[in-house]
C-alpha cells in the first residue's frame, strides 16, 4: 500500500518512535527539577530513535551526501520532571516534503502528566556544495517507503 505525500502526517502517526528516560543527578538544577536545558538531549535521544527506525540515521544521512541540521526548535514546558522520575520521549514524524519537523511529547509516567511539548526542523544541506536543499532529497522518500512527487 503506498502511502500517499502530504505536508503534514496522516491523524495517526506515520513514523513515531518513544524511549523511556529516567533523569539522572546531572539533569536537575537546585531546585532539584530537570534543568531546561537537558531536555534538548531527551528530544535527540528520540529523534535519534525515530530516525533510525527508517534506517536513516545521522551516519546514514552523512554518507547519503547530505547533511540535516536543526534549523529551528520550539519548546513549551508544562510541568517539571524531578530527580529520578521516569519519563517517555515520543518523537513524530509530521512532515518531510520540503525539510524534516518532528514534534515531540514528554510524560510523567508516575502522574501521567504531559510534561513537555516541543518541535524540531530540520532541512537537507547537500554535503558537498553546502548548498540548502528547497525539497527533501529522494533518498529520504526511498528511506520512508514513498514515492516522490
């Protein structure tokens, strides 16, 4: 079944992957909550996950001639997360026709409570000319099992 391209996912998810983290001593501030910083590594752990769950990992990107940096981020702290409370990570695929957006949800799995919501973009550099991509290079839409408009 071919799925068909669109900017933005279908209402369930097209590619999701979720980690289960638990913050460490090194995470949390004086106030002995998660310091906001750190959450920014929690959303790679996931980003990381969901990519490789395509087989399109930064590794892989690199040696497909392109490079992806995140050219944009967005954050919204909802609730803290203490010392030692685990938590899950999910990141979803939600666009990939022109760049890379993920969005991201952080929950409490003690009290259920979202925690964090967040948003990544990403955009194709062709590693060679440097050069910014207008539109995902094919190899994404290969990785992703779709065919290219």
């Amino acid at each position: 079944m071919k799925i068909p391209i669109s900017k933005t996912a279908p209402s369930a998810p097209f590619r999701s992957a979720t980690i289960e983290l638990q913050p460490q001593f090194y995470d949390v501030d004086p106030m002995g909550v998660v310091w906001h910083g750190n959450y920014f590594r929690f959303l790679e752990c996931a980003r990381s996950a969901l990519l490789d769950s395509f087989h399109y990992g930064y590794l892989e990107m690199e040696k497909s001639g392109y490079f992806w940096p995140i050219v944009e981020t967005r954050m919204k702290y909802v609730s803290p997360v203490a010392l030692g409370q685990k938590i899950t990570v999910t990141a979803i695929l939600v666009e990939w026709e022109n760049r890379l957006r993920i969005d991201y949800e952080i929950f409490n799995l003690a009290t259920r409570r979202r925690a964090t919501k967040a948003q990544t973009t990403q955009i194709a550099i062709d590693k060679h000319s440097r050069e910014m991509c207008f539109t995902s290079p094919a190899i994404l839409f290969e990785k992703l099992g779709l065919s290219q408009k």
